[in-house]
C-alpha cells in the first residue's frame, strides 16, 4: 500500500481532518470553525459579530456578498463562456482525472504538458524540501485560483491538506468540477469560492500558499500578495506556478493586444482572463520584496524545442515569447519576526 493510499484511508477511518477558523468577509471577526470531513456537518454559520452567513451549498462553501457577487457577475460570466467556448472541459470524467499528465480532448495539450512538467518538479524538487523545512509530513496548501481543482486532488491524492479557492463554481471548469474526484475512496477537499484578495479564513493557517497558473489573474499584485502573507503560518511559503513571464512590459503589454484582438475575433469579447494583470516581469517581483518576501526562481527543463523560442522569435522578428518560471517566496526574517 502505498503512503498516499494510506493517508487517505486514515482521514477516511477517522472522519475528520484539522479544523478551519473563518473569517467573516464582511466585517473581518473570526468565525466558527469548521470540520472538513467527507460528510459536512454543516452547511451554515453565521457571524457572531454583524450576523453576515456564509453557507454551503453543492459542496462549496459561498463567501462572497450578494452585493459582490452582482458586481463581479458580468466579468465572470464573459470569462466562463469564453472558457466554455474554448473547449476547456468535458462530459467524461477522465478528462479531469488524467490531470495534468494527459488532455483527453486534445485541444490543449501543449498547455497541459507544460502543467504537467511544473507539477513534476515541483513534486522532485520543492515539496519535499517544503516538508524538511516545516517539519510537517502533511501540508496544509491553499491552492489559488483552483479552477476545476485538478491542483487540489493531486496533492490529497500525494496526503496533503489542500483547500481550494476560486471564483467560479462551474460543474465544467471550475469548483463543481472537482465532483469527478469523488469517486477515489476517501479523497475530499474543502472548497470556498472567495475572491484571491479577501479570503474567508483567519491568519496564519496555512503552510503553503500556491498560484498555479492563476496568480496573473490578480488586479492588484500587491494587494493580493499581502492577504496570501496573512493566512501563511510563520515560514510558510507562497509559489507561483506558470504565470507568464516576460522580461520586459513591452513584450506583456503586445501579448495582452493579441490576445484580446484574437479573443474579440474569435467569442465576440476580450474577458478571457478577468481584467488581471495577465503578466509577471522580474522587475514586479522585486517591487512586491518590500512585502517581506524573497524570491528565488526555478526553470524546469522542457525541452529543446521551447528553449530555442526566445531565438527562434528573434530570427522572426517577433516579440519575446513569454516563459513559465516557479517562483518560491519565503518570508524573510524580519516579516517572519512581525507575524
């Protein structure tokens, strides 16, 4: 048997895994917390100080204001029918369950391999020295900008705590997608739909914080930065995943017109990314230091074909083509000492 298989028979023998301590989104008073278990034994708590209620339904807990979610409504409708239109799901469960080692539609393969090679060296390389450096065999990781969670089911399914955020709750590319995972006996994780900027949890419950593919979706780097810093336990760490990166905002700046130019072609609007930054540049990273963070960065190795892009692009006489680091950030000691 192997130790993933019998961690989860363990949470499932004992019906429960660590509790989570909410925060109410409405007024910042620290909420109930709550079991995450296979069977919730609850769907409702209600905020003792302004008696705001945050309640589960299909699974997902909803933290977001009627209020909110009226204004975000448009943007994510546009995105997910653009993502709906893009083909970035499917009817068979296989689909997601193959993630990210295999696109079983085909219409993404390329993006999916890059995923998969991240996700690789992240799993050789970084959590291991994750789970030396905290001390901690199991690793409580809020996976940000989840989508449909594939994220998340791969580090339960490697017996790590994941919690899963997103704004979108679809069934085909977001949190209703991870019903697929049900189906592996013991595996459950909680899933909040939240905005990546206030999040429903008190601070310093987390090990690990991870953007996968997604941190470029934020409106306001630094203000996203700083509520992740907040609910990271002291030395946790935050990666980011598969941003794209350039090294300069010209080159970001030309990608975001060709791509909404090619959006509003092909969907009849450019919202295929809601209104974020949609770029990293070193230069961002070193302003976001002043935060308490250091950085260090990793390449994972894909092959010759896409190290010679940056040439190839040259020769063409087209703009640098983004890259897909892995930036870890730990807190330095100073930010450490503060929290």
């Amino acid at each position: 048997m192997s130790a993933s298989v019998a961690i989860r028979q363990e949470r499932s023998a004992s019906g429960h895994r660590s509790e989570l301590v909410l925060r109410c989104p409405a007024c910042s008073s620290e909420m109930e917390a709550i079991a995450v278990t296979s069977e919730p034994t609850q769907d409702r708590t209600v905020c003792a100080t302004c008696y705001s209620a945050l309640f589960m339904r299909d699974g997902i807990w909803r933290t977001i204001s009627p209020d909110r979610a009226a204004l975000l409504g448009g943007a994510l409708s546009s995105y997910e029918a653009v993502r709906k239109a893009e083909g970035r799901w499917s009817n068979d469960a296989d689909f997601y369950l193959s993630l990210p080692w295999r696109d079983t539609t085909g219409k993404f393969a390329e993006q999916w391999r890059i995923r998969a090679c991240s996700f690789r060296f992240l799993c050789k390389k970084l959590l291991p020295r994750s789970v030396t450096t905290l001390g901690k065999q199991r690793l409580r990781i809020l996976d940000i900008g989840s989508g449909n969670c594939w994220l998340s089911y791969r580090f339960s399914m490697l017996g790590h705590l994941p919690v899963a955020v997103d704004l979108s709750v679809s069934p085909l590319d977001g949190l209703g997608a991870a019903k697929h995972y049900w189906t592996v006996p013991g595996l459950t994780f909680p899933r909040f739909q939240a905005e990546m900027d206030k999040l429903p949890f008190t601070a310093g419950q987390f090990d690990m914080a991870i953007f996968n593919a997604s941190f470029h979706y934020s409106q306001d780097y630094e203000v996203t930065l700083r509520e992740i810093l907040r609910v990271l336990r002291p030395g946790g760490q935050v990666l980011i995943v598969d941003s794209p990166t350039y090294r300069n905002e010209a080159d970001g700046e030309a990608m975001i017109r060709e791509k909404s130019a090619e959006f509003l072609r092909r969907y009849g609007n450019d919202d295929g990314n809601m209104n974020g930054q949609e770029y990293l540049t070193p230069a961002m990273l070193v302003q976001l230091e002043k935060l308490g963070v250091q950085w260090r960065r990793y390449t994972p190795w894909r092959g010759w074909r896409w190290a010679l892009r940056p040439l190839l692009a040259r020769v063409a006489g087209r703009r640098t083509p983004s890259q897909f680091h892995i930036f870890l950030g730990t807190l330095t000691p100073e930010r450490m000492e503060a929290q």
